[in-house]
C-alpha cells in the first residue's frame, strides 16, 4: 500500500498537430473552471464505475466516454446543501479557492451527475425554497445534495491549443448502498452505466481520461490519504505532471 503520490509518471506528449494549433492562436483561452466526480460502488477488488458517452453533438470531446462533470456555474455558489468536505479535501481546495468557491466546486459535479446521469446525491430534507437552476429539481424531490465522503483527487488543465479549456478538478465518491443506484441516458450523455476497470479500459477514452484513471488507480491504492493531489497541465510545449499543492 502507498502513502504518497508517485509523480514519476511517464506524462503524455502533445502532438505535432496540437504544437501547430497552439502557435497558430493568437492568445491561448482561458481555463473555466470545472469539476468532475467520479462514482463508484462496491469493494476496491469488485468496484464499478459511473461513466457515460458524450453526444456526437459536442463540439468539445465528442463520442468519448466520461465520468459525470462541467463547469461550475454561479448558481452553485448558493446551492443549499448538507454534510461537510473532509479537512484534507478541504485544506487543498482552499489553497486555491475561497471556502465558497471550493463548496461551489464540489457541489457542481454534483449537479452534473444529476444533469448527466439522472442520480441525485444528497439527503432527504423539506425545503420551501426554490431556485430557476437545475438545484430546484432536488428541493422538489425533498434532497439537499450532500458533501459527506466526496474527497478530492485530482486536477487537470486542458493545453493551450485547445478552443476550449477548463480547469478541471476530480472528486471520488462511494455510493454505499446495498444495489446499484438507477441511472438513465440524458442529452448529454448516452450508453450510461455502471462499469468496471476491465470494461473501462475497453471503451474509448480521451487521452486525459486516460491519464485521470491512472491517478485514480495510484488514489485508490493509498494506505492514508496524501495531503496534495495529481496535477496535470502544460506548459511550452510539455506536459507536466506532479502535485497540487507543491509537495
């Protein structure tokens, strides 16, 4: 069992092309701000994992399987919620961020996976409030979304050839129930399901992907949890992978 992140890892290259389409941008965009959870169920050695295919329709990672995730969007700042981050998870996302902006973070890829998936994560609590955002779905449904047992594992920052770019945190969460929790296909994703590794590495996967299921594996090994994460992002041209914060 492993007590502290390997930053070692092999770190992929950016093609020719994508070193051409980055000369070629005038100003590289700016990274939004996104998070991604990923969701699994069951015994480390038995463990299935909440993936989808995004729509053909997408102009940003069409056709490639994905865990539940987007942008953080103004409304998760104000999003009721319950249950509270764990102070390692805690003290890294607010390295970066303020404790509204590090909530807000997390409670977005919960709100994805709702508008991904179909599955709400939260607690059964009466509300009289109501919200024009997607939040407004769970108070109907009598939830508050949940922070409790969502720890932080990763980050990732697209290159600065891409047309679009987000800085991307990862969350993992257990669903500790005792079957399967239900799931449908959305607009946004299709063939929805509850995979394990073996089929996962089957699919077809963006190289980013990739690169998150390999942190995901190192994560999952840990004997105690390490006080920074994965941090991938480019610069000059190279890849750069090591930790966040800087160990």
């Amino acid at each position: 069992m492993k007590s502290h992140l390997n930053t070692s890892l092999e770190p992929p290259k950016l093609t020719n092309s994508e070193l051409s389409k980055r000369k070629n941008l005038d100003r590289a965009p700016r990274p939004r701000l996104a998070s991604t959870i990923v969701l699994t169920h069951g015994p480390k050695n038995k463990l299935k994992i909440l993936m989808g295919k995004r729509s053909i329709k997408h102009d940003f990672m069409p056709s490639v399987y994905v865990f539940p995730g987007g942008r953080v969007d103004k409304s998760d700042s104000y999003a009721k919620y319950t249950g509270e981050l764990s102070m390692r998870t805690k003290t890294i996302l607010e390295t970066a961020y303020n404790p509204r902006k590090a909530r807000a973070l997390v409670l977005a890829s919960l709100r994805e996976t709702y508008e991904e998936t179909s599955l709400m994560i939260g607690r059964k609590e009466d509300h009289k409030t109501t919200s024009k955002s997607t939040w407004n779905e769970f108070y109907k449904a009598g939830l508050t979304p949940s922070l409790d047992g969502i720890e932080v594992f990763g980050r990732a920052i697209t290159p600065p050839h891409r047309h679009k770019r987000f800085d991307a945190w990862f969350f993992i969460k257990n669903i500790d129930t005792k079957r399967l929790p239900d799931i449908s296909d959305t607009a946004e994703l299709e063939d929805v399901a509850w995979f394990t590794f073996e089929q996962i590495w089957e699919l077809n996967l963006q190289r980013a992907t990739k690169m998150m299921l390999n942190a995901l594996v190192e994560y999952l090994n840990f004997q105690s949890l390490p006080s920074n994460i994965f941090f991938s992002r480019a610069e000059r041209g190279k890849f750069i992978t090591d930790t966040y914060p800087k160990a």
